[in-house]
C-alpha cells in the first residue's frame, strides 16, 4: 500500500504541474525490492505501471517477476478447411483428412514419406518426416495441424514438418472426392 500511496503522489504532483492528461500518459516505475512473491501484488496496484529491477533480473527466478506481470495470451481454437481450399502460399493449414493410400517412402531421402489423403472436396499428398508416418493406416482419418504448402516442381505437397501436428483423429470423413487432386494440379512461377 505504501508504493500505491507513494506513486499516487507522484501522479498527482505531475497533473497539478502540467495536466491530467500527461500525468496519465506517465509510465511510473517501482523502483524497490521486486521479487517473485511481490511483483504480483505490486503490478496490480492502479497508479504502478511497470518495474525497475536491479538485482533481481540477474537471478534465475527473473523470468517468474515477468510471467507474472504479463497477462496469459488465450489460445485460438484452430480453424480446419477443407482441402479443397489449400493453395500455393498457405501456410498454418488445418484439416481433416482419410489416408487412401500408405505412405510411400520418397526416393532419395531416407526419411521423408508420402502419404495420400483426402476429404469430400479434393485429395491432397501430404509429405511427412521420420516415423510420424507409421499412424497414418488406410481408412484413418488423420488431424492434420499448422501444416504449410511446399511447392514441388510447381505440385502442391502439404507439409508436416515438426511445428505441425498429425494424430488419428474421431472427426468423421464419410466420402472423398478422389476426382479432384490437387497435388496433380501443375502451377507456375509468375512475376506479378
């Protein structure tokens, strides 16, 4: 309460100096003892806007007095499309998808399967590293998350690489449209 009380004056010596407004638009710093414990409590108080730690920052126990003062950003629910909707540049792709056929290992790279899927809009090869191919079993339907286009020789190969996600999933792909590959699609390179 004391810091409250002491940065309150602070903030009312300034507006009666200048104005409101510029007291208000003032960063006033905590200059005290800031630990793990106390940040919290302190960071909380109206007229406290943020800390000048000293000592403190050297120690392992800095990043608590950060963490704690910084709201926790919520998550996003991630938005799944179809496949038919995959383009050249796209990049955190998230679909569902059955396995039609078992992953195929990529002559010339040891570790790089590919695997084709589908859903009800259009097929799709999805390229996978290591041993993350050996879930996707035909008839599977597979969660694929935060996957990216990679262009190959101007094909579409939806990538998962390890910032993706690729799990078994209970999501129900009743048909799929075999008619439509869009890794058969050819694009080319244009200078716009």
């Amino acid at each position: 309460e004391q810091a409250q009380e002491t940065h309150a004056a602070i903030r009312k010596m300034l507006a009666e100096a200048t104005s409101q407004e510029v007291a208000d638009g003032v960063r006033i710093l905590y200059g005290g003892s800031v630990t793990p414990d106390n940040c919290k409590d302190l960071i909380d108080k109206s007229d406290i806007d943020g800390f000048l730690v000293g000592g403190a920052s050297l120690k392992p126990t800095f990043t608590e007095i950060i963490t704690s003062c910084v709201p926790p950003v919520p998550l996003k629910k991630p938005k799944f499309i179809k496949i038919g909707g995959i383009e050249p540049a796209a990049r955190g792709v998230n679909v569902y998808a059955k396995v039609l056929k078992p992953p195929q290992k990529v002559e010339g790279n040891e570790d790089l399967h590919e695997i084709v899927m589908g859903d009800d809009t259009a097929i799709v090869k999805v390229s996978v590293r290591d041993d993350r191919h050996k879930a996707c079993e035909v008839g599977k339907v597979m969660r694929v998350q935060n996957a990216h286009v990679a262009m190959i020789k101007g094909f579409i190969r939806l990538t998962v690489d390890k910032w993706a996600a690729l799990k078994p999933s209970e999501e129900e792909v009743a048909s799929v449209n075999e008619a439509k590959d869009i890794s058969a699609v050819e694009y080319e390179l244009t200078n716009n």
